[in-house]
C-alpha cells in the first residue's frame, strides 16, 4: 500500500474466513484503515491484489467488480449519515440504488434493518435527535441494507462511552451469528479486540508490514514480540495485561 513513492505497509499476506471477525489492529498512523479502503476497492494497491473466494478483485473488469463490491456493506468510522434523510431513508438509500422495490417495500425493509440494531421506532427521527451510539446502529443499519457477505467497520466504537461500545460489540456478535455474515473490523478498541475477535492482523507503523496474525487471545497468551506484548497489553506487564483482557473478555461473555 503506497501513497505515490511512500510505503504505508508492505508485504501483507492474510485470509479471511467465512464467517469469522477479523480484526485489522495496530498503533496509530499504521494504515489500518487505508487496508480497509484497499479491501473495499477504494484504492489500487500499490502491488499485489485482494482475493474474494479466490477470485481476483483488481482482475476483474468493472462488471465483476461491482458484482463483488455488491456482497460488502460498510460502516464507516463517523457513521456517515446523511443529515437531511431520515434513518429510514438512510438505510433505503441503497435499496432504491440497487434494487426495483417500491417506496413501500423499501420502507418495510428500512424498518426491519433498523429494528435489527435496535432502533424499531426511530424510522422518523433525523441523525442529529438521536445520540452518537445510535447513529453508529444506523449505519450499521445501513450498512446491512442490500444483506452483504462481509460486513466492513471502521473503529466502530470510536467516540463511544464504555457501556455503548460493549452494546456494540454485542449487537456485531448477534449480527454475525443471526445472518452468517463475515465482519472485517479496524479498532485499537482492546476490550472490543477480545470480546469480538476471533482472527485478527497486527499492523507495525515502523516496520511498514504486518508483524503477526492470529487470535488475539492466543496472541497474548503465546506472542514473545514487545511490540504486539505492549499493544495488547497497554503498554503494562505481562500478567496485568494478561488479567485485563481476560477480565475485559468474562464481562462480555
């Protein structure tokens, strides 16, 4: 991943699996979220190429692209509501884009979305009458609208307080579970790290690549590098880390 001659990581080699959270974790000015934009196909990479079942994304012809970007729904990290819509017709935004649903239809869809992160009854209401943690369920909302494959998230629980951030991770469990869907999710956030990750990638700022994937429990547990040690333990020793995590992990289980 480059911006012009600047190396923003190199040598990355990662999957996926159907069905898991997949956590894209590291310290800040890594690249977390420019990988997410490159997963997404908003940017070229540099060199090298994104795989979705083992089909080429960059080698497709803008056909194939589509019908690929077709299966991602994306919740990115300030929600990005459009402020003048309603959330029912936020959500309804890309069903009126992608589908041949009516207006009525479309609204019934809208409302079911929405109940689904728990804002049944709030079709009405405009993004600046409900709170932070509810505009991020909105996008979330929205973001499962056309029912994608692989759900993306950037930092959903940046900005949020301690009790909303939990929600939140609790509802991505649920979400993952009920639709069998795949979430691909950026965060520094380690209580969500450990409650919701079950793989994950560990990007290095100084290095430019990825210094580790796997679990983020076992990599506490096993990882002998200060690096992802400090990371995933804030910096504190071993066994405080290891007790917080596990603590952060119990509360949400």
């Amino acid at each position: 991943m480059a911006y012009g001659d600047f190396v923003i990581q190199r040598n990355l080699a990662f999957d996926v699996a159907r069905g898991e959270i997949f956590i894209i974790m590291g310290g800040s000015g890594c690249g977390k979220s420019t990988l997410l934009r490159h997963l997404i196909g908003l940017i070229r990479p540099a060199k090298g190429d994104v795989l979705f079942d083992g089909t080429s994304f960059w080698g497709a012809d803008d056909d194939g692209r589509q019908l690929m970007v077709r299966r991602f729904g994306v919740l990115y990290q300030s929600g990005a509501l459009w402020s003048s819509m309603t959330l029912a017709e936020n959500v309804g935004l890309p069903l009126g884009e992608f589908t041949d649903l009516t207006p009525a239809q479309i609204r019934e869809v809208s409302a079911l979305k929405l109940s689904l992160v728990g804002l049944g009854g709030f079709e009405d209401f405009y993004p600046s009458e409900i709170s932070g943690g509810m505009q991020k369920r909105a996008g979330l909302a929205r973001a499962m609208a056309l029912d994608p494959d692989i759900l993306f998230l950037d930092e959903p629980s940046a900005g949020l307080d301690p009790v909303s951030s939990r929600l939140l991770d609790d509802l991505i469990l649920s979400l993952r579970d009920s639709l069998d869907c795949t979430v691909v999710a950026v965060t520094h956030e380690l209580a969500s790290i450990f409650a919701i990750g079950d793989n994950s990638v560990y990007l290095d700022a100084e290095t430019r690549t990825m210094l580790t994937h796997g679990n983020p429990k076992t990599l506490l547990a096993e990882s002998k590098d200060p690096k992802i040690r400090a990371f995933l333990t804030r910096g504190g020793q071993e066994s405080a880390g290891a007790g917080s995590a596990g603590r952060a992990a119990g509360a949400r289980t």
